[in-house]
C-alpha cells in the first residue's frame, strides 16, 4: 500500500505522463499488466479544460477500468489552475499534478512548465489556491532546476509541502539537460532530504526492476515513476512490484503473451480512437513490441502501413510463417536470435524510428 493524501494506491509505482503517448488505450494496456499504482495522463492546458476544448476533453477521457487517474496541469494563472482542479474533482479524477518540468519554450514563456521552479513563492501560492479548493490530493512533478546553477527542486518541494501537497515527483535532470546525460540520483536524495513527511517519487531512466530499486535505495525515494520504460515494456510494473516485494525475477513473457497484449492494445486503440485513426496511431506503438520479437523487419516493414483491423491478423499471420525459420524444433527462437536484453541507458542502442522521440539539441531551441 502507498499512501498518497487521502487516496491508498496498491503499489508504489507510477506511470509518468509522456505527451502523445500516455492516452487511454496505452493505460489500460499497462493496467491490465498488473502493478501499476497510479497512472497520469498527458499535461492538459487549464484553460483549455475551462474552455472545454475537444482537446482538452480528449485527454482526460476515461472509463472505469482506467482508475485511480490524475489529470496533469499545466498554466500559471492561479485562478485557472484552482478552477480546472475543481473541475476534474467533480468529473471523479483521483488526483491532480502540477507540470513544473516542462521545458519547451511555449510553456516556459508564459510562466508554466519549469518556469515555475525559478519562483518559489509564487508557485507555492498558486498550488496552496489549488489545494485549499479540492480534497483530492495535488502532487507536483518538477525536474532538478533550471540548470546546474539553480537546483531548486529541494526549496520547491519545502515550499510545496507547506503548502500542501500530497507527494512530490522528481525527474533527476535539469531543464537545461533536457533528456541528454544521467539521472542524477544525489539530486533526487536532496529533495528527499529536504521534505518533512511527504513522499517523493523518483523519475527518470528506469527500465528495468532492478533500476528501480536502485533509485529507490540510492535516493531514499518512496515510489518509482516510470515513462519511457513502460513503452518499451508494458509488463515493467508488473516485475518491478514482484521484484520489490520477493527479490525475484519473473520470466519474460514468451512470444505468444507478447502477441496477445499486443492485439489487445490494438483493439483498445480502435475501440477508443475509431478504427482509421486507431489504426494510424497504432502504426507507431507495434514497433515497441516486435523489438522483442528477434527478427521482425517483415512484420515492421507492413505494419507501419497498417489502416484496418483485419489486414493486422493478416500481417501476423505472414509473419508468423516468416518467422519459422528462426525457431526450433519446440518453437522457440534460436539462441542467436534472441533480442538484447534490455539496454539501461535510454537511447543508447534503442533503434532509431522504434524509440520514443525526445527533443534533442539546446533546450532554447525546442
Ligand atoms: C515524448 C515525451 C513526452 C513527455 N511529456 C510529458 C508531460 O506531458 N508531462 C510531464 O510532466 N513530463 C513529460 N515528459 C517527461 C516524462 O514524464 C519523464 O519525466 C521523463 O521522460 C523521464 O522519465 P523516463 O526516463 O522514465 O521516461 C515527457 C517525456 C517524453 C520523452
């Protein structure tokens, strides 16, 4: 059990928002995996929620096997944060985060995003306007500081608690950084060291359930967010808790299990996108899967023109009678097939076009 305010999660571990990625059909998806404590959806404009703008609306679209939810924030106008929060409280969102981490210039310029770690007091006024209107818990997600020379997240999350939030989540790198370099795991401690009695939940790199506990060991951290990570491996927070709470390893899911789940997010997309658009969008997600399939470049190659549901059983069969050859006897795919394990560093060897895209270059560029 984690407590979080006043709501009680089931595990200690979190899905981080990813724009354009943490929509409905992929929450269910890792939910239905098992270990996942708290799913967070896309940042959402406030003022866009308060205009009830199609967007907007889209992004917290949720359906019961989709809970407990927090809604992401994002806005600098007190008011507008204060009365989107209240908002989501009545439609039944579990709780609601603040974006602090954002680094792209559009959200930073009108004082959202990381911005608001370079004003402390300002910040803290507005999330103490937004805690004081709902009694769902508000939490805070920030990154390190601005840069190197203002790491402000510890006095932030000082200032955050006192105002009363009901965690906070730390993503180990500066703004500045942007997604380049390590987690920086001494900073995350400092947060920790610095709050009263809140939990901090750590963010950043882990992909795999030892890289979990180790964030939670080297930062003193009471939960694991994880973003980039789940994508590449929807079963992550089901191993991580089963790691966390036995020491042990599960087996990786077989070839089959992996088939299974990824047809079942298929027709979650086509359920909740419409079967064009599902489809489309589906294009994108297939690649994450077939990494772990050995040799895929048949099933890749036709997948990235997918457009109706059937053509996707016609596109497996094909290329389940491709993939014979590499197997066994038994059915299983030959030692010198076998995908690689998993890479610990983001980015590194991830395989470009199947790899989650993060901004690169200097950050005042984005
Ligand atoms: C494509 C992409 C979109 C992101 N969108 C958001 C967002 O909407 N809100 C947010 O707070 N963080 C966002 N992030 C940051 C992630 O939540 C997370 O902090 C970061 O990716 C580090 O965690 P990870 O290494 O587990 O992915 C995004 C990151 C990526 C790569």
């Amino acid at each position: 059990m984690f407590r979080l305010g006043t709501l009680e999660l089931a595990t200690p571990l979190f899905l981080s928002p990813l724009a354009g990625y943490t929509n409905l059909p992929m929450r269910v998806t890792l939910r239905e995996r098992g270990g996942l404590g708290l799913a967070t959806t896309d940042l959402v404009n406030a003022r866009s929620l308060l205009e009830r703008k199609a967007k907007a609306l889209e992004l917290i679209a949720t359906r019961p096997d989709d809970q407990p939810l927090a809604v992401q924030l994002f806005g600098a106008v007190p008011e507008e944060m204060r009365d989107a929060a209240v908002l989501l409280e009545s439609r039944g969102v579990a709780a609601v985060d603040i974006n602090m981490g954002c680094p792209v210039r559009k959200v930073c310029r009108v004082g959202g995003g990381s911005a608001m770690m370079t004003a402390l007091e300002q910040t803290a006024g507005l999330v103490r306007g937004m805690v004081e209107a709902v009694r769902i818990p508000v939490t805070a997600k920030m990154r390190l500081g601005w840069d190197e020379e203002n790491l402000t997240a510890p006095d932030l999350a000082r200032a955050l608690e006192a105002a009363g939030v009901a965690a906070v989540f730390v993503h180990g790198r500066t703004r500045a950084q942007g997604f380049s370099g390590h987690v920086n795991l001494a900073g995350i401690r400092a947060v920790v060291a610095a709050v009263r009695s809140i939990p901090v939940i750590g963010n950043g790199d882990v992909t795999t359930p030892q890289a979990a506990r180790h964030m939670l060991e080297a930062t003193g951290c009471t939960g694991v967010s994880i973003g980039r990570g789940a994508f590449y491996n929807p079963w992550i927070f089901a191993q991580t808790h089963h790691y966390l709470t036995t020491g042990e390893l599960l087996p990786e899911p077989d070839f089959e299990e992996r088939v299974r789940v990824m047809c079942r997010h298929l027709d979650l997309m086509v359920e909740v996108f419409g079967e064009a658009h599902g489809c489309r969008m589906f294009r994108k997600v297939a690649p994450w899967y077939a990494r772990r399939f050995g040799p895929a470049a048949e099933f890749k190659r036709r997948v990235v023109r997918l457009e109706r549901r059937v053509e996707f059983d016609e596109i497996l069969a094909a290329y389940r009678a491709w993939r014979a050859p590499f197997l066994d006897a038994a059915g299983a795919l030959l030692p010198r097939y076998q995908p690689l394990p998993m890479p610990t560093a983001l980015g590194a060897g991830t395989g470009a076009g199947e790899s989650i895209a993060v901004p690169r270059g200097p950050v005042e560029r984005w």
